[in-house]
C-alpha cells in the first residue's frame, strides 16, 4: 500500500512480538508474533466471543474499567482509589467492539504527538489495552506534550463514552467522592 502503512506496521509487529515474550501466558495460545503480524492489526467483522479490554485514563492514570475482570477503579486522589465489580452488558461491548473496530485500533493508529516542545504538568495519559482472537494489543497515548493527535482524541471520545455508561450505574454512583486535586 503506501509508505505512511509501512511504518505502523512493522511497530505493530514488533510490539507484538515483544508482548508475546512478557507477562503471563496463562491460557495463551502457542507464540506465532513474529510470523503472524496480520492477526494483530485485523478486527474481524464479528465481535470474538474473547474480546475484552482495559483502559487506564486521566491525571495518574488511576482511573480504570477492565472488562477483562470485570471492575472499574476510580481515583479518589489523595483518598487513594476504590474498585467495585461492575459488567458491561453484551450490547455495550458490541457497541465498543464496533467502534474500535470502525477506527481500526489494531491496525497502527498514530498516537505519539510529532512536536514535543510544548510541555505540561499535571497531564492526562491513557492506556489500552485490547484483546482479540486471542491476541493483545497495547495503545497509549498522553497530552504531557500538550497536544494529542486526531487518532488519540477518537480514542479519548470512546473512553468518554465508556465511563458515561459507567457512571450512569447506581453501583458507580455508590462510590465515594474524590478528596483533593491534581496541581
């Protein structure tokens, strides 16, 4: 295709080839990283029955919905965190499967920010991290360097919208309210 695909894809796999090596392989299936970089950048049409995901967001990045164990953390600042069990329902997570799916997340969207000059204290940081068929891709991105780029904020709007869902539940809503701020 064209030069700009080239370079995702080669990080993709080396990324991939990288993660297949750290963490627990519990339940993983025999290392193919290396010889198999299409399967970590192509989403299926159809939501996989093991598709799930985590993403940590905000200042520290304390804030979390992991769809892996099924909790939501929230960041209570300087009244630490508090994590409750809470499932999305199979609707929502085929709604989420979709729209990462339509901005084609594992397929190398541009995250890192190209003019670093700019710099700032507290920021807001994200981290992905998506499960299909088997395969687990990390995405992360972060506004130290003041701006973020237009993949990240597609990226930023879905977790916008996942933590609306979130908090529109009474077991969410149940949770203590954060002490302090961020300077």
């Amino acid at each position: 295709m064209n030069g700009r695909l080239v370079y995702p894809v080669m990080l993709l796999s080396l990324l991939v080839t990288l993660l297949a090596g750290c963490g627990d392989t519990k339940g993983s299936a025999p290392e193919e990283s290396a010889e198999s970089p299409p399967a970590a950048v192509t989403m299926p049409e159809k939501k996989p029955g093991d598709f799930a995901f985590s993403v940590r967001y905000g200042i520290t990045a304390r804030n979390e919905i992991n769809t892996f164990n099924g909790t939501v953390t929230k960041d209570l600042i300087s009244n630490g965190t508090a994590t409750i069990n809470l499932r999305l329902t199979d609707a929502e997570m085929n709604d989420i499967y979709q729209q990462l799916r339509g901005m084609n997340a594992l397929g190398g969207l541009e995250l890192e920010i190209a003019d670093k000059t700019c710099g700032r204290e507290p920021y807001n940081e994200e981290h992905w991290t998506i499960q299909v068929n088997g395969q687990q891709q990390t995405l992360d991105w972060s506004e130290a360097y003041c701006e973020i780029t237009p993949d990240a904020k597609r990226l930023e709007a879905l977790r916008n919208m996942i933590v609306k869902l979130v908090q529109s539940r009474p077991e969410y809503q149940a949770l203590p309210e954060a002490v302090g701020g961020y300077d």
